[in-house]
C-alpha cells in the first residue's frame, strides 16, 4: 500500500491526459457503510474549475449499473493505481456490479475516505474525494465533430457529473 499525503488542491497536477486516456481511474459512488457502493473503470472525465470551484468530470452512461449510485449518492471518488493493478481496472471496466462482485474478483480493499461516504482503495497511490454539485445529459444536437456521433451507436448518450473536489491524497508519483 503506497503511503498517500494530502495535497493542496491549487498544488494538484497529474499527468491529466496520461491519467485519463491510458492509466484510467475508477469511478466507486455509493457509500461505504452498509455496502451500498458499486465501482467501474472510465477513461473519459476532466479536471478543472467550474463556478470558482476545483471539479472533477466524470461521463456514466445511463445502463451502466454505476449510473444508478451516481444519481442516488452525491459523492464519489475516484482512485489511480500503481502499473501491476491494471488487470483489476480491466475487470471493473468489462464487468457490471449486478452480475458479479468486483472487490472479491480483483482483490481491491475498498476502505473508508475522509471526506465522503463513498469508498476508495487501499491499494490506490491516488485518491481523490468528490461531492457531485451538478448533473447534466450529453445532447447530440450539441456535437460540432463528426468523430463524436461514432461512439453512440446505441444512442445511449453520458450522464456528466461534476464534483466537487473536496481532498487529494497521492502518493508522490501521483503529485
């Protein structure tokens, strides 16, 4: 387990493009006490300032089983991890929380955050507590970029979530 330090959030600067596009993160809404979370790999979101406050984006679709604690529970985390988990963050992302019980499958530890009720990782070297303060819908109509429409085949456009980044904890190569 990598030892995390709290970050100041003006001092936050991952790698933004690396963290999304190739190390990913996973997503776990819901709350930890009572098991009543559920966690699932994206690769798509953003991190910035919106209404003079630090905002992590993250984009659910609405069948996937996380969509659901996402609009039940306002908070949620998001979590990085070291290279030799990158097969537990494959697993999340190919299969739902109805059908299978992914902490069991993968070997994560979900453990308590500070901030939010929802969980994070033991093994996580990135931890990053967030409170959702707005919710939206992708509109079709709104895509200026013919290579946008491709990724909806289904039609089946993202739920956007912003939330609050309320703390950051990292170990060192994450800072």
């Amino acid at each position: 387990m990598a030892m995390l330090r709290e970050i100041p959030l003006l001092d936050f600067g991952p790698r933004i493009f690396r963290l999304w596009s190739e190390e990913w993160l996973l997503l776990k809404a819901g709350e930890l006490e009572g098991g009543q979370f559920n966690a699932m790999t994206v690769a798509w979101g953003g991190f910035g300032i919106m209404w003079s406050l630090p905002v992590a984006m993250v984009v659910v679709r609405p069948q996937r089983h996380t969509c659901a604690f996402m609009e039940r529970h306002r908070d949620f985390t998001l979590c990085g991890f070291p290279p030799d988990w990158r097969p537990a963050l494959d697993y999340c992302g190919a299969h739902s929380g109805r059908d299978v019980d992914k902490m069991r499958e993968t070997g994560l530890t979900p453990l308590a955050s500070r901030h939010v009720a929802a969980p994070g990782y033991a093994q996580a070297s990135l931890w990053i507590e967030c409170r959702t303060i707005s919710v939206g819908e992708l509109d079709p109509d709104g895509f200026l970029d013919a290579r946008i429409a491709p990724n909806y085949p289904q039609h089946d456009y993202h739920r956007t979530f912003l939330g609050e980044i309320l703390a950051v904890r990292a170990a060192e190569e994450q800072a």
